[in-house]
C-alpha cells in the first residue's frame, strides 16, 4: 500500500477523539467527490447488537456512516471484541490472536481514482498493542500511509505530542498533519497549540471545544474543512 493515497489515523493516547476526527476527514472526502475507503481493522470494547448475534464496533459504524461508503460494516471492521482492553489482549483473553498481516490484509482496498482514499485508524496510541506481537506503529509502517496525529488539547499535550511525532518520524513514516483537539472548554488559552507549532514542521490544525450531538464527526467537519485542502492534495 506504500504508493496509495490516504492516512493512517493514530493518537497520543487513547479516548483524544480519533475517531470522531477520522470520520470528520472521511465526510469531507466523500463531500468534495472522492470515494473513501475507512478501515478501523480491530475494534475491542465492542457490545452486542440488539440480536446478541455479533460484536458492534461503534467507531466501524461511525466510520462507515460518515464516508458513504457501500462497503459493509464487515469489511470495514472484520476483527471485534468485547473485552475493553488492548485489541492484542482482547483477542487473546477471547481465545484467539490477531496477526499483524490479518491487519494488512483487511486494509486492503481497490483504489480506482487520484480522488480515493483509504483511511486506516489505529487503536489508541502509535505504541499501543493492536496485534499479536505488533504496536500500532508496525502496522503504520506495513500500510506506508502517510500519517495523521491526533491529541487532545489539554494540560500535558506538548509532551506527548512531541513524543509521539518524534516516534512516528523515527520509522521513517511521513507526519501529513498534528490535530490538537479540544475535547473540553478551556479559558484562558493554554498555549499548547502556539508551543507546538513553534516546535515543529507539520501542519498543526487546532480543533476548538465545540458541543456536539449525537453525532460530533459532523461539528468536526465544518471545523477542519478551513485547512482540509492542505492534506487533500
């Protein structure tokens, strides 16, 4: 996948809003024409639909709904657990284990025009376990997809910002873009988006407290579309 367009979405940390952004970029695809390819290829923490037949992956789903895409909730998630846990642990406190290329695997996609993209989101940090004897960042190096970064605007954000960069650069993957997302209202400024930007290359895109309904990749949306063409190039 190293020559194909599209990202792979990770954090600095678990529950910093990745999802909700990754969704919010797969709407804006979708809205300016291109067709869109979300992956969120294992999902734990997952709770039985309402037949108690499968796994609900509740992030699968957003990502699904936000792209328009008519692949199947199937194809986009394949790999569900219900453990709350690391997806390495969860699969294994389930009876199985997950390889990493089962990963590769189910990001694989047709790609048929400059305007496709595929858009992988990770779970939880660029060092988190997301596989048998694999971390987020060896799938992120396997796939070749430039990379997204999201972290959660708050006290404590430069440091990890500044790690996880330099981890992602470290694997010789390219950063597309830092999102600094605000996930609760703060007065007065914190300074974590002028001290990053002033430290770094990339593209910083600050995403401001916003409330939010049922669903906030929509809200996101209109805030990323100002600097969206900058990555969708």
């Amino acid at each position: 996948m190293t020559e194909r367009n599209g990202f792979f979405i990770t954090g600095t940390d678990t529950c910093v809003g990745k999802s909700e952004v990754t969704a919010a970029l797969a709407a804006l695809i979708a809205h300016k024409g291109g067709s869109v390819f979300p992956r969120k290829p294992i999902e734990s923490g997952c709770q039985p639909n309402h037949q108690g037949e499968r796994l609900f992956p509740a992030d699968g789903y957003m990502l699904q709904q936000a792209s328009q895409t008519a692949d199947s909730l199937e194809t986009v998630t394949p790999y569900r657990f219900e453990p709350a846990l690391s997806p390495e642990l969860a699969a294994r406190n389930s009876g199985t284990t997950i390889t990493l290329q089962q990963l590769v695997t189910a990001c694989e996609t047709p790609m048929a025009t400059e305007q496709d993209r595929v858009l992988v989101e990770g779970a939880g940090g660029f060092y988190s376990p997301i596989a048998e004897q694999a971390l987020n960042a060896d799938l992120a190096v396997a796939l070749g997809l430039p990379v997204i970064l999201v972290a959660e605007d708050r006290l404590g954000a430069i440091n990890q910002t500044l790690l996880a960069r330099h981890a992602i650069l470290s694997h010789g993957l390219t950063l597309a873009a830092i999102i600094l997302n605000q996930q609760q209202q703060q007065q007065p400024d914190n300074g974590n988006l002028a001290s990053i930007q002033k430290r770094v290359t990339e593209l910083v895109i600050p995403l401001p407290f916003t409330v939010c309904g049922s669903a906030p990749w929509m809200e996101l949306r209109k805030q990323l579309e100002p600097t969206f063409s900058a990555l969708y190039r």
